[in-house]
C-alpha cells in the first residue's frame, strides 16, 4: 500500500489547486463570467473505503462526467456533482430553465464539453508540473443512483485492465465548489491511478518537492 | 540591512519554491513565512516588509482580504500577487484594492519572478 507523507500531501494539494484554477480559468472563458472557487481541500484515501465517504458526502443520485487518461500515468478522472446540479450547469452554460426529464442530448453533450473543459484543463497542469504526459479518451456522462455508480467506478475487478489496482491503494479526492454569479455547482474530483501510474505520480511528486 | 521578504502561500512546497527562487536573485535576504491570511497580517503589522509574495486562494482570510485589510489599515507593502486564479475578474478585483505591483500566474517560473523583480526595480 502506498501512503504519502505530509510534505506530499501538501504537494499533491498545491498541484490540484493550481490545475483546479486553469479549470476554471477556462470556465471563466466558456461562460464569458467571473468562476469563483472555493479552497479545495484534498482527501487521500484507501480506495475500498472511497464509494462509503463519498457518498457520505452527496445526494443520492448524483451526475459525474468520467475521463479515462493512457502514457505516463494511467487512470481515471471523474467530477461528481449532485444530479439535480447538472440543471444548474444547463443553466450557466446555455441560459436556459431546464427540467431534469427533458434533458436534450444537445443538453447533455454541453455538460460532458464542460466536463471535458474541466477533466482535461486540470489533467494537462497536473502532467505538465510533473512532467509527464498523457492521452484523454472521450469523456462520457454518467447519472445515478450514488452507490451503483461508484461500486462500478471503484471496483478493482472493473478497472483491472488498466493495470495492477490493490484495494488499498490511495485515491485522490479533491473538494471543490465552483460559482458562478448566483450559482454553486458543488462536486469533488477524483483522480483513480493505477499501481504504476501511482508509483510514477509519487516519482514526479518527490520530485517537485527536491530541495 | 538584508531585503526582507514574505511568502504568503498555504502551500510549503509553493513557498519553499518561491523562496528558492527569489534567493537565487537577492542573496541577501530575510525570508518569514505565512501559511494563512491572519499570520500574512501580523507579520506585515511587525515588520517592515520591502516585498510580499501572496496567494489569494488561502483558507479562512483569503489573498483578496489581506490586501483590503492592509489597504484598511494603511498599511503600504509591495506585492506580487501569485495565484491559480488568474482570471480577469480576480485580475481586476486585485487591481481595484490596489497595491500590488505585480500579477503572476501559479507556478511562478523563476524568469516570471527575475522580470517582476526587475520591472520593479528590486534587481537591476
């Protein structure tokens, strides 16, 4: 099992602070607004106790735009945010009232693009700081109820292709409320790596942190 | 007298990178440190602290409070923003408080911080 120290954590903190402001920053420019953030407060834990604190943390049902990523780290990234938020989303990006129900496509592929935005801006500032470099595959929308959606997420057996995962590997999950004017769209990151994917995210993290 | 300096960051490896950075162009140099916004204030209300380094996205008193409450409080210190948030709008909030000289974006690479450092005259 891989454990990071304090010095680490802090690292990893500062690197998702950073890629979560190029998100927004992009964002920002999507919606033609100010995005404010809140400050992102990182959870590192083992990943078969991950599906219970999240969902600890959310509503029932909940939305979550889901990135697989291939080259030096291999993995996962998903932003979870409260199903009934993604009409928020619907909102900030087309200004327009949506029920739930009548989500069109058109509706749903603004949130996957926006999703897309976000998964890849944070992706490419996490890889550049630590010189590394990875392939997005297409992002894909999921919603649900909570518990179903995150087994599938978190199971090993599931994931297993994209490499060696141990239960108790670390997963990384960064609180963090975007807004923008009245709205709040509140979610978290999850970054899921493989073992050698997390074996070389911790070499890039010592790396940084070299006197 | 050594140059004074402050790095507010609630980050240590931010701050400990910045502080590498900035030394490596001012040896003589005395460096406080600041993981939050109210230690940032009581380090600028003591001192007489010739440059700040700050971040805005701090816990509880954030980046954006320090400088209106410096501002409030008359309190006149040269300071380079270094931020993730490098939107307009955060851009154009810093400059409506004012006092900062200049606007850097995370992670600050040591050419951003020579050329701040010397547009502002701290090194020539």
């Amino acid at each position: 099992m891989i454990k990071f120290s304090d010095d680490e954590h802090d690292a990893i903190t500062e690197l998702f602070n950073i890629s979560v402001g190029n998100a927004a920053d992009s964002l920002s420019k999507m919606v033609e607004e100010r995005v404010l953030l809140s400050v992102p407060h990182l959870v590192l834990i083992e990943r078969e106790q991950a599906p219970n604190y999240i969902q600890k943390h959310s509503s029932d049902r909940i939305s979550a735009i889901q990135q697989s990523f291939r080259g030096t780290l291999d993995g996962t990234a998903v932003w979870f945010f409260q199903e009934e938020q993604s009409l928020e989303l619907v909102r900030i990006l087309l200004q327009e009232d949506v029920p739930l129900d009548s989500l069109t496509d058109f509706e749903q592929d603004s949130m996957v693009e926006v999703g897309n935005i976000i998964l890849n801006a944070i992706l490419a500032s996490f890889t550049e700081m630590l010189d590394m470099d990875v392939r997005s595959s297409l992002p894909k929308f999921l919603s649900g109820n909570c518990h179903q959606l995150l087994d599938k997420l978190f199971s090993t057996q599931e994931n297993s292709e994209a490499g060696e995962i141990k239960a108790d590997d670390p997963v990384m999950i960064l609180f963090v409320d975007f807004m923008t004017g009245e709205n709040a769209i509140k979610g978290y990151v999850v970054l899921l790596l493989d073992g050698i994917g997390l074996a070389n995210f911790r070499r890039g993290v010592k790396k940084l942190l070299e006197p | 007298m050594p140059f004074s300096l402050l790095i507010a960051d609630d980050s240590k490896m931010s701050r400990n990178k910045i502080k590498k950075i900035v030394s490596s162009f001012i040896p003589d140099i005395d460096v406080s440190e600041a993981g939050e916004g109210k230690k940032t204030l009581d380090i600028c209300r003591s001192k007489n602290i010739d440059l700040m380094l700050l971040d805005l996205n701090m816990p509880e008193v954030d980046g954006y409070q320090v400088l209106r409450t410096l501002k409030a409080e008359n309190i006149s210190v040269a300071t380079i923003v270094v931020t993730a948030n490098y939107q307009r709008g955060s851009i154009a909030e810093v400059e409506e408080i004012g006092g900062v000289i200049a606007f850097l974006r995370k992670p600050p690479t040591p050419e951003m911080i020579e050329q701040a450092l010397k547009d502002n005259n701290f090194i020539s």
